[in-house]
C-alpha cells in the first residue's frame, strides 16, 4: 500500500520546515512593524533568507567557510538596512536584523538535518519577540542587583557544585556533595519565592506575599507581618496571613522531603497535605472575617536568600545538626531525638529537617525520622506565635498567638496519622 512518503520526495522535507518556520518569524515581523515608518523585512523576504541559509549549508554541508561567508555579507546587507532604519525613526531597535540572522542560522540547521532543534529555537524566538512588553516590564520591576543574585546562584550550582567530592567522610557518613545539593535546592525555592513576591508582592498585596514567605520562611514572615501591626481594622488580616504563611510552609517541607528522600515523602504526605490546606484555608477565612485597613497591603521586605554568608552558614547547620542526630540517636535513643526535635523547632528547622531527610531510612527508622519532623514542624508554629505575640501590637498579638498555638496542637494530633 502506498503511503504519503512515496509521493512526497525527502529532499522537500527540509525544505518546507525552512520555510514553515522562517515564515512565521516573517509574519511576526510584518504584524509587529505594520505601522512602522521604517522595518526590515517581512512574510517574504525572512523566508528568502532562510531558504539562503539551507542552500548554503546543503549544498557544501562540511565546509563552514560559505555559510560564514553569507552570514557575513547579510550582516553588511543588515547594517546598510539599520542606517537608514535610525535616519527615520527616532528610537530604533535592531530586533529584527538579529531576527534575519538567525532565520540565516535556522535554514543551517534544518539542513544539517536537526529538525527538532530547530522548531525549539523557533518557538523560543517568537516568544522572545511577542512577550516583548511583558519583558520590558519585568525588567523594570526587577532590581538591578538581581542579576549579581541570579550570578551567585549559577556559582552555587554550575561551579561549586561539580568540584565538592561526592562521598561519604568520617564515621557520620557526611558527604559533602549532597550537603551542598541541600544547600542549592533551598536556595533555589527560597530564591523562586522572593522573586515572584518582588513581582506580584506589591500588585496582589499583603495575603500573596505572605503566600510567597511561607515558601521562603514562614518564621520571617511572622516577624515582618507582626511588626507590621497597630492598626486595628488590619489585625484580622494580618493575622490571618500569618496562618496562610505557616500553612505554605508545609508543602514547602514535603516538597524537600521528597526530592531528597521519597519514602520519608510519602510517609508525611497525607498528614501534611491536610496541616498546610488546614493552616492556608483557615487563614484565608480568618483574613476576611472583618475589613481591614490600609497598612496590611505593602509587601514584606525580605533579605536575599541567595547570599554566600547564608548558604555557607547552612551547610554548617546542615553537618552539626547530622552529627547531632546520630549522637542522640546513639547515646539517646528515640527519645532522645523527640527531644531534640522538640528543641530545633524553636529554631530554623531546615537544617534538622533536612537531615533527617538523609539519614532516614538507613541510619534513622523511617517512622521515626517522620515523626521527629512532625514535632518540630509543632514546635516552630509554636515559637512562631511567641514571636508573633512579642513583635505584634494590639488585638494581632493574640490573635496571632491562638492560631498558631491551634495550629501546633492539629500537627501534635497528626503524629497518630503518620
């Protein structure tokens, strides 16, 4: 039976995703310069210079000298087309000669043969071209200094990273490969969190970036948003947000818990699935139970998760908190270490938690290893209300208070589910 193939020769295969997708880059062109006193190039020509680029690279496809060659004498081509473009318009930009050259390039690599690559670099292309206001306006909203921040982030992962040693050292078995790994994915989600709260903070107000805390830490966010208070008419949703950053900060620990260790994941998931819908929808109800004032709609001023100082500082927490473990474990047994969750929860609880998350399993009894986290999930929403109720004023203070002391007690209960 014939098929389509045996009507339609190969050789126009490339020669039609060529022309597919320089077209499409063309007729983005032509909708965007349509009023434009002065553009380059449109539905015809874009397509022209693709298919000048897959000739090239057809017709000699190991030799790169004719494909520079026409690359460069299109730049010339481009550059004559620029001069002309800044003599008529007042502000021009040069988007649609880097769009010639790289329709140039893609009609290259549709003639090398790398068909997917190319419709990837189409579709990157045209959303780079569309969202052109939405780029210009998230760049305007994000500090400059973010790219120094986003820099840090790429050395914690692509350069440090690779060069720690990936296995274990001394009698505790600590290696630092996956002590930093920890370090890179906390970061990581804390760092997603303060950016989209630098993005949508401000426009969605107080209950949001409260949202956005609870995913970076719930602790800081109890802090700011108490300080916050005086206002009466705002206490309930000031309150309210702190419960919803507390909520938020469950999904945040399984979701750790379980890239780093899927049992202890799994045996969590119901408990705090249930805690963290508990904590943000009690939160969200109790933030509308009356209006509220001005002063609970600015966002929650954070420190950069992304410091050096930071990271390093919870590596260190990272390693103690491991030796600490296994020596309770040793010389304490599992009470011991309910204690010791007890006591780290009045803290910063990640470094405990995420120790666990290793050692779970092989060194530490899974059930007991989750349920030690359960307690020191209760008692940092308990020393999350004696902050909120020393940093608050007014009727936010016990408020505040309640819900989380209410909170710690629903986590208490949840060890008989885990």
């Amino acid at each position: 039976m014939a098929t389509l193939q045996d009507f339609i020769p190969q050789s126009l295969v490339p020669i039609a995703i060529t022309l597919a997708l320089s077209f499409l880059i063309g007729f983005e062109r032509e909708e965007r310069h349509r009023t434009d006193a002065y553009s380059f190039g449109g539905v015809r020509t874009f397509p022209l210079i693709g298919l000048c680029g897959y000739m090239v690279s057809s017709l000699s496809p190991a030799d790169a000298i004719p494909l520079g060659l026409g690359f460069l004498g299109l730049s010339i081509l481009l550059w004559l087309s620029y001069q002309k473009k800044i003599q008529t318009v007042a502000s021009a930009g040069m988007t649609s000669e880097v769009s010639a050259l790289f329709t140039y390039l893609l009609g290259a690599v549709v003639a090398h043969g790398n068909y997917w690559q190319a419709v990837t670099l189409t579709v990157v292309a045209l959303l780079l071209l569309e969202l052109k206001t939405t780029l210009e306006r998230l760049a305007k909203k994000i500090p400059p200094d973010e790219i120094l921040t986003f820099t840090r982030f790429l050395l914690m992962t692509a350069v440090i990273l690779p060069l720690i040693p990936n296995r274990d050292f001394t009698d505790f078995a600590i290696n630092p490969y996956h002590v930093w790994l920890v370090v890179v994915a906390i970061s990581g989600i804390s760092y997603l969190a303060y950016v989209l709260d630098l993005l949508l903070g401000q426009s969605l107000g107080v209950m949001m970036s409260a949202a956005f805390g609870g995913l970076y830490s719930s602790t800081v966010t109890t802090v700011a948003l108490a300080r916050r208070s005086g206002d009466e008419a705002s206490a309930n949703k000031l309150a309210g947000a702190i419960l919803i950053a507390s909520g938020l900060m469950y999904f945040r620990l399984l979701v750790l818990l379980t890239i780093f260790n899927a049992a202890l994941g799994r045996a969590l998931a119901i408990p705090f699935i249930v805690l963290g819908v508990i904590g943000t929808a009690a939160g969200w109800m109790w933030a509308k139970w009356r209006p509220s004032g001005n002063g609970a709609h600015q966002a929650i001023e954070r420190q950069n998760p992304l410091e050096l100082k930071s990271a390093f500082l919870f590596a260190l927490l990272f390693v103690f908190m491991a030796v600490l473990t296994k020596l309770v474990l040793l010389h304490a047994g599992q009470h011991g270490l309910y204690v010791l969750s007890f006591v780290t929860g009045l803290t910063d609880i990640d470094p405990f938690v995420m120790s666990l998350s290793q050692s779970a399993g092989a060194a530490t009894p899974l059930l007991l290893a989750a349920k030690s986290v359960v307690i020191a999930s209760a008692s940092n929403d308990l020393i999350k209300g004696i902050y909120a109720y020393a940093a608050g004023r007014g009727s936010l203070r016990k408020q505040a208070l309640i819900l989380l002391v209410v909170l710690a007690l629903a986590t208490f209960v949840s060890l008989a589910f885990v």
